[in-house]
C-alpha cells in the first residue's frame, strides 16, 4: 500500500514539459488496401491493432480510429511524404490531409508525468493499462487531445494549436501540487 | 467514473462519448415515395424506454465511432455495446451481464 505522508519531491517545469518541435502532420481516413499502401509509403506500418502507434525514426503512424491516422514526420519532410503518399495511393480511395499547423506537440516526461496527465486525463495512464507505443484521442479536462506513450516515463502531446495553453496552462497548476 | 466499452476501443471513460439517441431507426428504403407520415416517424418520433434500451454512442473523443449500446435507463447501467449494424445482443433480465 502506498504510504498516505508520501509527498513526491520537488519538481521544476522545465524538466517535466517540453514543446516538441514543429512537424509535418497528416490525418489519413482510408481502408485496410489504403493503409497498407500508405504503410508502404512511409515506411512505417499502420496499425491495423486499435490504439496502437508505429514510429520509425521521426516519422509515425498514429491509430485513432478503425480508418483513421495521425502521421506524424519531421518539418522538413512534409514534401517527401505527400509525394510518397499520393503516389503510393493512387486511384484508392482515401483522404488525406495537412494539418502541419493545427496542432502543436508537448513532451510529458519524467517520473511524474503519468500523474501530471492524470490530473486532467480520465483515462487509466497506468502502464498495465497504458503500453509504451499506446496512442488514442482523448480529453485533458475540456479540451481534446492525443496522447502517445513513447517511453515508459515519456508521453507526446499533441493539441490543437488554441487550446495548447489552456492545457500547458492546467499542466502547470496540477504540477504546483507536487512541489507543495 | 462511468466506463463504456467502446467496441473499437474497449472499456474508456464516460467523457469521451457522446449520446446519439435511439438506436435501429432505418431511413425509409425509397425516400421520394415516403409518405409525411413516415418521414414524421423517420425524423421526430422516438421512444421514450423506461429499463433496457437501444441507443447510439458516439466515441467522439476517441475513435470517433458511432456505435449501439443497451442501457438500462432506469440505473444507467450499460448492458451491452456492439458495432452499428449488428443486432442488439440478448441480455439477462434483470441486468448483470
Ligand atoms: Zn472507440
């Protein structure tokens, strides 16, 4: 049993949040033949497993729903995987779309990270419940996110642009707590 | 807190839904023939179930699926989920499941 005095020691934000550069992003919709050709595209599988993400180097595959995808590279690849995709997909029926700039990512890391999370977030972040290389949309308090767990103690992110300060923001007062 | 298992997702909390109403209400097969009487069903009239009722959710913050569920609205305990398009399970009187 956890002891009740436990106090967990004094943090500092700066160590804990951490605006993650900007990316080239992309929500694809499309079928299993869809993902698959863009799985070959990227280089990088798309789950066919629910709330599952593939990464390989800075490029990732983000399961969000039974057809839907958030891929996720670095900046400077925008080009290259637009080409790739719309010439991988063809004449398959799919939908993909830019949305480089309607979100922005943070980095939740360290040991408290799953706690500062859980302040906001309903879901069970437990990592028996909540896997490195889980990833789903979800809610922070009122706001809609994605969270991936990318590490055991390291989460990404990622909100829209708007609403990135009303989380880091809420992030911030939850951490007050720990250095009470 | 409320759980609801999304059948794309499994069991999540209750905020990341959204209610959809009745469930298994079809769109009349032909719509240029429908009859004002149908399109009045079709569109305005719903059940009003007190115990175990079919309903639409949507996992709005989360995979973004429509999908049915049986609740009993007296007690606002979920019976059952399964995927649009499926018929709604058996369930035991009386609610366990
Ligand atoms: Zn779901």
């Amino acid at each position: 049993m956890s002891d009740p005095n436990r106090r967990p020691p004094r943090i500092d934000a700066r160590d804990w949040l951490e605006p993650l550069p900007a990316a080239t992003r992309f929500s694809f919709r499309g079928s299993p033949e869809a993902a698959a050709a863009a799985s070959r595209a990227l280089g990088v599988e798309l789950s066919q497993v629910a709330c599952r993400a593939n990464a390989v180097g800075e490029r990732a595959a983000l399961w969000l729903g039974p057809d839907e995808q958030l891929l996720i590279g670095a900046e400077s690849d925008a080009g290259a995987m637009r080409e790739g995709l719309v010439a991988a997909l063809g004449d398959t029926p799919h939908s993909l779309v830019d949305i480089s700039h309607r979100q922005v990512a943070f980095a939740v890391k360290g040991a408290h990270a799953e706690w500062l999370l859980q302040s906001g977030c309903p879901l069970d972040l437990d990592i028996g419940q909540f896997p490195v290389g889980m990833c789903t949309r979800t809610v922070f308090l009122k706001s809609e996110i994605v969270l991936w767990r990318t590490a055991p103690d390291t989460f990404r992110l990622e909100v829209w642009r708007s609403f990135a300060d009303y989380v880091a923001s809420l992030l911030a007062e939850a951490a007050i707590e720990l250095s009470a | 807190m409320l759980i609801i298992d999304c059948p794309y997702c499994g069991p999540r909390p209750e905020p990341e839904f959204t209610h959809g109403g009745e469930a298994h209400i079809a769109r009349p097969a032909d719509p240029s023939q429908a009859t004002d009487q149908q399109w009045l069903e079709f569109l305005y009239l719903r059940k009003n179930t007190r115990g175990v009722f079919a309903e639409r959710w949507r996992h709005a913050r989360g995979c973004g699926r429509f999908f049915n569920a049986l609740r009993d609205t007296t007690t606002d305990q979920f019976l059952a989920t399964y995927r649009a398009g499926q018929k709604p399970p058996a369930v035991p009187v009386g609610g366990e499941r």
